[in-house]
C-alpha cells in the first residue's frame, strides 16, 4: 500500500521558496495518487498560522486562501493557531476531505511544551495509525483530559503556592487547547 505524506516543516534553510516547494509537493503528490485505490494523501503541518493562512519560517503564507484548493482530495492536520477558522472551511469547499486544526490561538507555557505536543501528536499518530479521523480526535482529547486531571490532582496535592499557580495554569490552558482542537469532514475519513 503506498502512502502519501506531505510533512510540511521540513528544509528550514529554503525559507524564501517555503510556498513555492510546497505547493509543487502537493501537486507531485497528486500525481502519484490515484483516489480509486488508494486512501487520501495527509497534508500535516506544524507552524504558525491565523484565521486564513498557515505561516512558513519566513513568516509568508505557504498555504492561504489564494492556494487552499490546492488541498483538494487531501486530509489536513494542521497544528496552527486558528486555521480552522476560515482556512479549514475554505480548504473543505474547495475540496478537501478533511481539514483538523485549532479554532483559536492555542497557548502553553515552557513547562508545559512537552504536555501539549503529547496530546497534538497523538492525534497525528492515531490517524496515521489507521484509526478514523473521528476516533483519532477522541484519543488525542482524551489525552488532553488524562493530563487536565492529573495536572487538578497535583495542584490539590501540593503546599507550594508557585507550583498551585503552575498546574492550575497548566490544567487551564489545557482544556483551553482540548476544546480549540477541531475536525471539520467526515470523521469517518482513514488514511491507513
């Protein structure tokens, strides 16, 4: 079975070709994909990104409103502020599968980096691993709520006013981010 992953945060040092590469990827892609017989192509991108545009390392659009149907036929994972705002919908109309992403600005403080990637990148796993859309959501929020409780227990547990005040900032920007996670498509969808 072949597979067709377009992993965008890649080569850092061509910055100012950052669009241009990867809208010729997508479109390579296209080429080798035949929908009949194969599950859709997974466009993931972990980068910065607003309400209509996901943001390169040269803080320019790579993908936009202007190239979103370019993503047509695809599944989208997009770890970025608000994409799945205006972008993810534009992305759907245009044709895309699936579009899942954040609906507003996610936040995590340094010590709790780690926590969040945890939670993001297990709905990456999930998917790639042949769950549904749907069902990969579901783990990756579950995950987001195994930490939100663990993180209440130990500002419960704890003495220390400074360590109160981080895991109760923690469990809170938690659930914010949780909630923020979004799957618009069929979450029936697999890519496995």
């Amino acid at each position: 079975m072949s597979k067709t992953l377009c992993l965008c945060n890649c080569d850092l040092s061509l910055s100012s070709k950052y669009r241009t590469q990867t809208e010729n990827a997508t479109k390579r892609s296209r080429r080798l994909v035949q929908p009949s017989n194969h599950k859709p192509p997974v466009f993931i991108f972990y980068g910065h990104g607003n309400d209509t545009e996901m943001i390169g390392q040269d803080r320019k659009p790579i993908i936009d409103l202007e190239n979103a149907h370019l993503l047509r036929g695809w599944v989208v994972y997009a770890m970025a502020c608000n994409t799945a705002k205006i972008l993810g919908p534009a992305v759907i109309e245009a044709g895309g599968l699936a579009y899942i992403g954040f609906d507003k600005h996610f936040k995590f403080i340094p010590y709790t980096h780690q926590i969040f990637g945890k939670c993001v990148n297990n709905m990456a796993i999930e998917m790639i691993n042949g769950r549904s859309l749907g069902n990969a959501l579901q783990l990756a929020k579950d995950k987001f709520d195994w930490y939100i409780k663990e993180y209440k227990e130990k500002q419960k547990k704890t003495n220390d006013p400074q360590l109160r005040e981080i895991f109760e900032k923690t469990f809170k920007l938690l659930m914010d981010d949780k909630t923020s996670l979004t799957l618009l498509g069929d979450p029936r969808i697999t890519v496995r």
